[in-house]
C-alpha cells in the first residue's frame, strides 16, 4: 500500500489488514510530519505504537538517517514539575525470559571507528557527568567537551566526600616504567613496576614549615595544606611499610638459600 501526502487516509479493517505488498509513506513536505501517530487516551495501557515481529532472523525495526546535528532517534519525556514521574524514564529496556543472554546495549562502527563520543551523559551544568570517547577514554565529572586526562580520569565533585571509592580488593596491574603523560597539575602517578613496591611519581611533595622565622615573618599551614600534609605522610607511610614487608620477604628468601647452600659442620 502507498499513501501520498494528502491523500485519503489508510484504514485498517478489523484487528488487522493484511496487505500483499509493504506500505510507504511518501511526503516531501518541509513542515508537516510523513507519519504521526496520536494516542489521545489519558490512562489505560493502550500506546500510540506497537510494532511487533516473530521473525528471528532480522530486527524488528530499521532506523536510519543522515543528521548533522540531531539524532536519528529524539525521545523525549515531558515531565512532571513536581517530580511523580520518579519510576518514568525516556528509555526503558527489558530483556525478558529467563536464562536469556541478549545485550541490553550494543554499539559499533562497522565502516571504522567514529571521531566523536561513543557515550556523554550530561546533566549537570557545563559538566560531562559520564563520557566514553571515541578513544576509549572515560572521563566522570570533567568539564563539557573536554578529553578525559587519563584512560579514566575522574573530577570530585564539590559535595562528593572522594574521587574514587573502591568496596574490596584493587588490584594494579605490573608496568615496565611509571607513566609519563599524565599532567604534573593532576597530582601523583601511582605505579606498580615490575618486581617492585608501589611508588608514588610525579610533583615534589611541598613542605610548608607550619612556623619558620624567614625575614621575621611567621607562616602556618592552611586546613588545606594541613590536610594534604596528613595525606602525603600517611600514603608515604604506607608504601615504606609495604617495601620493608617486601625487603623482609626478600632477605628471609636469600637467607634459607644460603643457608640451604652452606656445607654441613662438622
């Protein structure tokens, strides 16, 4: 069935119309919509559109377009001012039947990798809440538009008690040398080398002298640099333990294989 634009309109008659050839809908039209699809009731489960297949071999719906600065897909939700939409969202998947192993989201670039974003989500104001770039780099909470720092690079946010919490065990993984790209103004490198303890790289440690009489004039520490002072001996302190376990390890080692070595006395 073909319907032009301004023709008389397509009726279905009973539950369905079974046609011997696919419809079309045509339309040149600069303003008015090929298709539009109105469900005027006000409650009951009843929606504007329901496309279904039983075919197993292909998908049940093809989208495609050639935007510039839109997306192929606009949903929108028109919400509620006084937040009882709370249980509604603009997307909703569900990936029924137990024992099912479909994806619930799956994006490629089968003709080459894309130059943009595979991912942004933003609501906070000029802020990347949560990006994946085209790269693979993740940045969370970096300002909108900018490259994440790092493969992962995360911002604490103002209200937020840390950058990063991790519930149980974290593992880093051996590297042949500490990384060098990662900027001085992003603080330290922590890096695991290879048959080594873990060490910190990167800025100097600033000391700031809590009292030192330079010229006659007495400094203190701000709750900032007092705080950062506690950080810097407490994660120093950790890693001094951390080697002199490995040095006692090492030394208890080398002494049962002299020992192991030595002629029996007689």
């Amino acid at each position: 069935m073909t319907v032009a634009a301004g023709a008389t309109e397509a009726v279905a008659v009973g539950e369905y119309t079974d046609y011997t050839a696919p419809a079309n809908f045509l339309s040149s039209s600069t303003t008015a919509h090929t298709v539009t699809v109105n469900q005027k009731a006000t409650s009951g489960e009843a929606v504007a559109l329901n496309v279904t297949s039983a075919n197993p071999d292909t998908s049940a719906m093809y989208l495609s377009g050639k935007e510039t600065g839109r997306g192929t897909l606009k949903i929108s939700h028109n919400g509620y001012a006084d937040g009882s939409d709370a249980s509604a969202s603009a997307l909703s998947i569900d990936l029924k039947v137990s024992g099912t192993a479909s994806q619930g989201i799956y994006l490629t670039a089968t003709d080459g990798p894309t130059k943009g974003a595979l991912l942004v989500l933003r609501n906070n104001e000029g802020l990347d809440d949560f990006v994946v770039k085209g790269t693979g780099r993740t940045g969370i909470g970096i300002a909108r538009g900018a490259t994440p720092q790092s493969q992962l690079h995360v911002v604490q946010s103002a209200d937020a008690p840390s950058a990063l919490l991790a519930e149980g065990a974290v593992r880093l993984a051996d590297v042949d040398a500490a990384p060098t790209n990662a900027p001085a103004s992003a603080g330290r490198r922590l890096a695991l080398r290879s048959g080594r303890s873990p060490v910190l790289e990167g800025r100097q440690r600033h000391r700031h002298p809590a009292r030192t009489g330079v010229r006659g004039v007495a400094m203190e520490l701000t709750p900032e640099q007092l705080v950062a002072e506690f950080q810097d001996a407490v994660m120093e302190l950790y890693f001094a333990r951390k080697r002199i376990a490995l040095l006692e390890a090492e030394n208890a080692e080398l002494k049962a294989r002299l020992d192991a070595a030595a002629p029996a006395g007689g």
